[in-house]
C-alpha cells in the first residue's frame, strides 16, 4: 500500500503529525468562532470569562487555541458543556 501512493513507512510518523496538527486546527478554529459570537452576543465578557466558566485552566484553553495542546475528550467534553454545543460541532471540519 505505501510502495502504490509513494509513501515510505520511515515517513508515515511525519504525515501523521500532519493530521493532528491539522486537527488541531480544526478544533482551536471551532471553539475560537463560537466563543467569539458568544462574546459579541454578551454571553461572556472575554475569553478568560469563558474559561473560568469551563472548569478548564486559563492556560490550557490558551494552549490548545494557539495550537500548542491536543485536547484531551474531557477538556473537550468541558469545553463543549459550556458552549452548549456537542463534543462533535468541536472536531467538525467546516465547508470552505
């Protein structure tokens, strides 16, 4: 399979960090928007209003927007719980 698209096995830790990252991405990208509108409907004040609300430290959330942290499920869990939205609106890439 790695020899017909090209891929060598040696590379294949590479391209995975790839799609965590780009996960990632996707994850920081989904709550980023959603506490940003909730911020411009009053719903909190700022982000550190946010993450107080969360039970999920200040610097972790700050870690995990700024792409340096992998979210654990319960961080996410936590995370989704305070946005009132499902875990799964989080790990959602959007249609560009």
């Amino acid at each position: 399979m790695f020899h017909q698209q090209n891929i060598r096995p040696e590379s294949l830790p590479y391209l995975l960090s790839g799609v965590a990252l780009h996960r990632r991405e996707i994850v920081a990208e989904n709550i980023r928007r959603i506490i940003l509108r909730r911020i411009k409907l009053g719903e909190f004040s700022s982000i550190e209003h946010f993450a107080s609300s969360t039970g999920v430290p200040k610097s972790l959330l700050s870690r995990i927007l700024n792409l340096k942290a992998d979210p654990k499920l319960s961080s996410l869990d936590k995370i989704a719980v305070a946005l009132e939205v499902p875990v799964e609106d989080l790990l959602r890439e959007k249609a560009r």
